[in-house]
C-alpha cells in the first residue's frame, strides 16, 4: 500500500476480511478525508476478491472504476487505488 509520495507499507491477510478506509480502527487506514470504511479486501476459497463500501468515494482496479459494491476478483499484480492510495496486490 502507498499514499502519494509516502512509503510502501505491507498489509498480509492469512484469512478473513482486510477493511481500508479512514477511520482508526480499519485494517489499512488511509490518509485525507475519507469515509470510515472505504472498502473491504476478502479471501475465498476463489482468490482475493476487493469490494467498495463507501458508494462516494472511487474505488478502482487497474484504473476501472468499481461500479457498487459488487465483489471483484483481483490477481497478482493487480493495481487497487483509492483516492490516493494504490494497493498492489502480491499473491
């Protein structure tokens, strides 16, 4: 996970749900004013899958926009960004 021109920060999920978001007690917590939960990662027994939670704020995946809150199966090398936050997945 980056912010801008911050540093990389790394986020593992064995199992179980990752949220991202502005508030304190989100998994990954991004900068700027942002909702309380922007969106949630997810690991299945099908891969990684990342879904929007907040419907105002842009959630994309290799810069297609997620449309609602419909999971979306993301892969290796998949770039995730909100607002100025990029998630690069590694599985």
């Amino acid at each position: 996970v980056r912010a801008g021109d911050g540093r990389v920060a790394r986020v593992e999920l064995d199992a179980g749900d990752i949220l991202f978001g502005g508030a304190d007690g989100c998994d990954v917590r991004l900068p700027g004013h942002l909702p309380p939960v922007v969106g949630q990662f997810t690991l299945a027994t099908d891969g990684l899958r990342v879904r929007r939670l907040a419907p105002a704020v842009p959630v994309a995946v290799n810069g297609r926009d997620l449309t609602d809150s419909s999971p979306v199966l993301v892969k290796h090398g998949d770039r995730v960004t909100v607002g100025p936050a990029e998630v690069l997945v590694h599985i």
